[in-house]
C-alpha cells in the first residue's frame, strides 16, 4: 500500500469533518451577521465531552457528538440570547466579548482536565484494499459530517429552511412579515456551536485533545467561509475536504507542526488571487 494513499484517505475523513464546523461557522455569519471568536471553544467542548464519555467506557464517536451537540446548543442559545444579540450592533465588542468567552472556556477546561495532552482510545482500524487501514472514527466522522451538511443543505433549499435564508438577506422584510428575528438568530447561534461541538467530538480520535486545541479550526473555518462563500454548503465541504488532505500531506512529508502552516498560507494564496472567494456569488443559488 502506498503511504500517499493512507494520507489522502485520512485527509479526507478529516476534512469532510473540519465542513462541519465552517459550515456552523457560516450559518453565523449569514444568518446572525455577527464574528463568533468563541467558535473553536465549542470544537474543544466537543473534544472534552469525548474524552470524558471515553473514560467511562463509552467510546462512540456518535455518542459523543450527539451529547456534546446537545450540551453546545444550549449554551449557545444562552450566549446569543444573552449577549450576542443585544450587542450585536457594536461590531468592536462582540468578536472582542466572543474572545473573551473562548479564552475562560480554555482556562476553565485547564483547570477541570490539566492542561497537558489527552488521547482517546480509537480501537483497531479495518483493513480495506490493498492495507489500506480505515479508522474507525474517521469514517464514523465523515459520514456523520456528510449526512448532516447534507440535511443541512436540504433545509436551506426547501421552505423550512426559508427564515434563515430571508433574515440573511433582509431583516426589516423577515421582521415585517411576522418572523420573531430575535429567537431565530440566537436559534441558528446555538445551532451553529452545536454542529462545531460534534465535529470536535468526532475529531478527538485523531489528535491530541488539549484546552487550545480549537483555535487553529478556529482559523482555518473562518478563511474556509471567506474563500469558499457564505452561501455555498458543497463549496465549503470540497475545499475542507481539499485543506484536510494538504494539511495531511505536509504532516506526513514534512511534520505535523506544519500543516496548520500549509493551509494557512493555501488559502493566504486564494484570496491574493480571488479575493472575493472562489465561488461567484452573482445570480447563484445553492
């Protein structure tokens, strides 16, 4: 089996996964119009309520990142019922107060946890053609992160779905027409630290789970959301899905200290080169 072979499927479990939490990230800033810092926070609760789970004999990926979703939700709607969406008009002290919930987050998950590395026991992979090991959690991981961008993006097209895409487009009309704008952002708010909570709990088999471990996810969804479009679910999961395999090949070629480097100076490229992302958005709908 050829090693570049392993690297291009476990980038590609990863990166179906990293789509997820774009993909809440872009619910965030289409919908709520607002730069949620606290993101990657909610990716390592997702970690840590799988390590705890793990702990205690219950090591299913599933498992963990239907609690954590649970668990995320409602401090997420606590947030954005009680502080994102009465500042959200001050543009300065929301990313700086969303900063300050990530930064208490870590200190307190260090304080609960230590804050050296902790792993998660994955059990052994299946061997698939020619060596080739799956793991278990990865393709637990993709999978799940499929089926829900894909429930996602089934809401968003079919009338469900329709709050969400007229509030993104215009408030005053959404306010106008009886819709309670209020309780659907901070809906969608907790909706979206949700979908970041499970992919950090489907995530936590890969790597090390420490209290920090969510800012580089942090990063790479908001530059995922700039270049790949607000608007465009199968966009943000093919360029995750693209991210995930570059930041497995340089781990593999070079180490894994720069991957998070690789990626980041990917799409620095992308957008010198299109600044207005990759996808037109002009008379497109998804």
């Amino acid at each position: 089996m050829s090693p570049l072979s392993q690297v291009l499927l476990d980038g590609i479990f990863a990166g179906g996964t990293y789509a997820l939490m774009a993909a809440g990230m872009a619910l965030i800033l289409g919908v709520v119009k607002v730069i949620n810092l606290s993101h990657g926070a909610f990716f390592t609760l997702g970690a840590y309520v799988a390590y705890a789970l793990a702990e205690r004999g219950i090591a299913h990926p599933g498992a963990a990142a239907l609690l954590s979703a649970a668990i995320a939700f409602a401090f997420g709607v606590f947030l954005g019922k009680s502080f994102v969406n009465p500042i959200r008009s001050h543009p300065f002290a929301l990313p700086v107060g969303t900063l300050a919930c990530a930064l208490l987050f870590e200190q307190a998950a260090q304080m609960v946890w230590g804050p050296h590395p902790l792993s998660i026991e994955t059990g052994a992979p299946w061997v698939g053609p020619g060596g080739l090991l799956i793991r278990r959690w990865g393709a637990i991981a993709f999978l799940s992160s499929a089926a829900l961008l894909a429930g996602l993006k089934g809401l968003l097209a079919t009338r469900p779905g329709l709050p969400l895409r007229l509030i993104a487009e215009d408030e005053e009309i959404a306010g106008s027409l009886g819709m309670d704008v209020e309780a659907i952002r901070y809906l969608t708010f907790g909706g979206a630290c949700a979908m970041a909570a499970a992919a950090g709990a489907l995530l936590s088999p890969s790597g090390a789970v420490t209290p920090t471990m969510g800012r580089a996810p942090l990063i790479l969804s908001l530059v995922v959301v700039i270049v790949a479009g607000m608007d465009s679910i199968g966009a943000i999961f093919l360029l995750s899905i693209g991210l995930g395999i570059l930041g497995n090949a340089c781990a593999y070629l070079l180490s894994p200290q720069w991957s998070y480097v690789a990626l980041l100076a990917a799409v620095s490229l992308l957008l010198a080169a299109r600044p207005a992302g990759i996808v037109v958005l002009a008379g497109r709908s998804d």
